[in-house]
C-alpha cells in the first residue's frame, strides 16, 4: 500500500503534493506502519544530509522524503515566482529540483566533500542521471500557458529552450551550479559523463549559456560556460588552463583552486 500511494505522489503535481505527504503519513500510522526513512533537516550531519539529498534525486525506493529543510526550495520559488511557475512539475520534478539545490548549496557552504562521498556511495548509482535528467529534461517553468511544442515531447526528452526567470534561477541554484562541482572532480565527473544524457549535455548547456547572456544572468552563463569547459578538457586540464590565464593576466603565480570550487552567488 505505502508503494502504491508513493506511485499516486509521482504523478501528482506542486498543487496536491504536501497534502499528499501528510495523508500518505496519516494513513501509513493508522495502520500500524511509518514512512521508509524521513524527512530531510538542517540539524543532521553534512553527511548523512547529503547522502539523505541523493537519495532524493531517485525517484524509486527512496528513502528521503521532500519535508522540512529540502521543501524550502519548492516553498521559496512559490513565494518568488508564484505557484503557477511550479504547477507543470511533478512530484518528480520537485524532488530533483529540491535536491539540487540542497547539495548545490552545501557544495557552497564548504561541504563538497560530503556531497562528494554521497554520490560516489550511492548504492544505486541513479545520482547522476536523476540530477541529469532534471538539467536536460527539464520541466516547464513559465506561468502562461504551455507552449505547443512541449506537448510533443516526452518527459524523458530532450526540453525545448526556455527562458523564463524562474527556469534560469532554478538551473543557477541548483542543477547547474551542482555539476560545476561534479565536473571538477575526476571520479564524479566520470559518473556524470557515464550517463546516457550525458551526450545532450554540452548543447544544453551551451543554450542556457546562450539565454542567460540574452537575460544579463551573467551568474548562469559563468556557471554553463565552466561546465562545457570542464566537460571538453577534463578537470584537471581546466584547472591548468585557467591558472596558466590568470599568471598571464596577473603576471605572477596564483594561488590554485580548490577542488569543486564555483562562482558565488
């Protein structure tokens, strides 16, 4: 039965998923049982909320729950953007989105080593094309009406381009700004150029490039254009070619990089 609501919430979207968490709850303790695992806090360990944040991004068998600290993205892009720029997402969708923007921003507050461990252990090896798949498959996020092309694609498809502000401030703070830490290490990089959309990534990336410079998002296009980088040379031969730049500019040594550093902001 818990297997058989978890399947109702996949298909549900912004609108009815919180009351659905809760009956799923009040349901699951009247008859004797609990929900696998929990929600997510801020009073865990950087590790165990990474690895609970992973486990979010699978959308089977998951353990972690879109409550208390990872439901704050989905509650702050309803209060900036309006409901309506969430109403086209499913439950799916909002795990992966909430999820991302968890781990991106611990890889921020100095705890990539965390977010690290959680996708290189991940027992199910799903992290990387879940977190994908939200980059490249990406819902609709405007608040007009779909636009006719959307309707002719599937889920699993490749997403038209889109430009709408609450799209490029969900890429920036969470999937984009994620894998520009991924990217930037060798092994997590290998397990992001492992996954089968992995051969869509540069052109997406490329496009949001494209349209954050259209929309003076320099943030963004900073954030896809080190991601290309990374994916075309590596990230140890980036990182050589970034430090030769700045000796050039500066005309002295610079101190290096650290590991799965990214832009602020």
């Amino acid at each position: 039965m818990e297997e058989m609501l978890a399947q109702m919430m996949r298909s549900m979207n912004f609108g009815d998923m919180e009351g659905m968490h809760g009956l799923m709850g009040e349901f699951l303790g009247a008859q004797g049982g609990k929900m696998r695992g929990g929600p997510i806090t801020s009073d865990m360990p950087p590790r165990e909320r990474a690895v609970k944040y992973v486990e979010l991004l699978n959308p089977y068998d998951k353990t972690a729950m879109l409550m208390h600290e990872s439901a704050k993205w989905t509650a702050m892009m309803s209060a900036r953007f309006s409901e309506e720029a969430l109403m086209k997402c499913t439950a799916d969708d909002l795990e992966r989105l909430a999820a991302s923007c968890g781990l991106a921003e611990m890889c921020v507050n100095g705890h990539w080593a965390d977010v690290r461990y959680a996708f290189v252990h991940d027992p199910t090896g799903e992290g990387y094309g879940e977190l994908l798949k939200f980059a490249v498959c990406t819902p609709y996020f405007g608040v007009r009406d779909v636009p006719p092309i959307w309707n002719e694609i599937d889920e699993d498809e490749v997403s038209p381009p889109q430009g709408e502000p609450a799209y490029l401030f969900v890429m920036k703070t969470g999937p984009i700004k994620l894998l520009s830490y991924l990217l930037n290490d060798p092994e997590t990089s290998r397990g992001v150029q492992a996954c089968v959309l992995a051969r869509h990534l540069a052109k997406k990336l490329r496009e949001i490039s494209a349209i954050a410079m259209t929309g003076k998002d320099d943030m963004l296009r900073q954030l896809a254009d080190m991601c290309v980088d990374r994916l075309e040379n590596g990230p140890t031969k980036s990182k050589k070619r970034r430090k030769k730049k700045k000796k050039r500019a500066a005309g002295g040594a610079q101190p290096a990089e650290r590991p799965g550093s990214a832009p602020e902001g």
